[in-house]
C-alpha cells in the first residue's frame, strides 16, 4: 500500500501518515503525485487504484473492493473481463440474432442510452451518421 497524500501541508501529512501503516509517496513531490492523480484519473478522495506488478491497473474500483470484501478474500477485486460480460449473442436490426464472435478483431463502441432520454435522443442520429462512415 501507498498512501498518496492530498493533505494541505506537511504537518497533515505527517499526522495522518502516522495512522497508517503504509508507505507514503514524499509529501514535498506534488508533481509526482499530480502525475499520479491524472495518470490514474482520480476524480475524488479516497480513491483506491490497484496496480499490477507490470504497472497496468488491475482496478479503478479498489475502494468498493474493500468495501465489499473486507477480508480482502477476493484481492485483487479484478473485474470481470470483457469476454465475460458480453453476450454470446446480439440482435440485429431485422430482429434475428447476430453471433457476438462474428465482431471478433473489431473495434466496438458499446452505447448506453434509453428512448426516454432526451439527450440519447439527440446524440442517436449523429452516432448513427459515424457508425454509417
């Protein structure tokens, strides 16, 4: 564990590092830890990055991870992958059911979004333009 310190000062720092028993980014090296927070895309505090032994991030979501398995039984809360998230099967717009394998090598973009919603319903037609390109 490496505490990352979004403290005021030093003496913050200090106090609140001596609760922990992690080890700490130096509190003087704001622009490492500025480089950190945007390599990592931390929004908020606390924020939680697990990072795997080749630097790749293993989970943005480090924090539900303890939330949801105190014990940490299930570290490094990987999430699931993409193949297993996605269905084996799709519809197409006729109706019948398109093979996911048939996208295989492809890129995708997954789009999110509800007849009800008045923004999705503005944005449609300009992603239908692109996806048409």
């Amino acid at each position: 564990m490496v505490f990352v310190s979004s403290d005021k000062d030093e003496k913050q720092f200090a106090e609140y590092h001596g609760e922990m028993d992690f080890l700490a980014l130096p509190f003087s090296d704001r622009g490492r830890k500025d480089a950190l927070s945007k390599k990592y895309k931390v929004k908020g505090i606390p924020s939680l990055i697990v990072v795997g032994p080749d630097g790749e991030v293993v989970t943005a979501d480090g924090r539900d991870g303890v939330t949801e398995d105190p014990t940490g039984a299930k570290f490094p809360w990987k999430p699931p992958s993409f193949s297993e998230l996605f269905p084996s099967a799709l519809i197409g717009k006729d109706g019948g059911d398109v093979a996911a394998a048939s996208l295989d090598s492809k890129y995708l973009m997954i789009y999110f979004s509800a007849h009800w919603c008045g923004p999705c319903r503005g944005f449609t037609p300009e992603l239908t333009k692109v996806s048409e390109a």
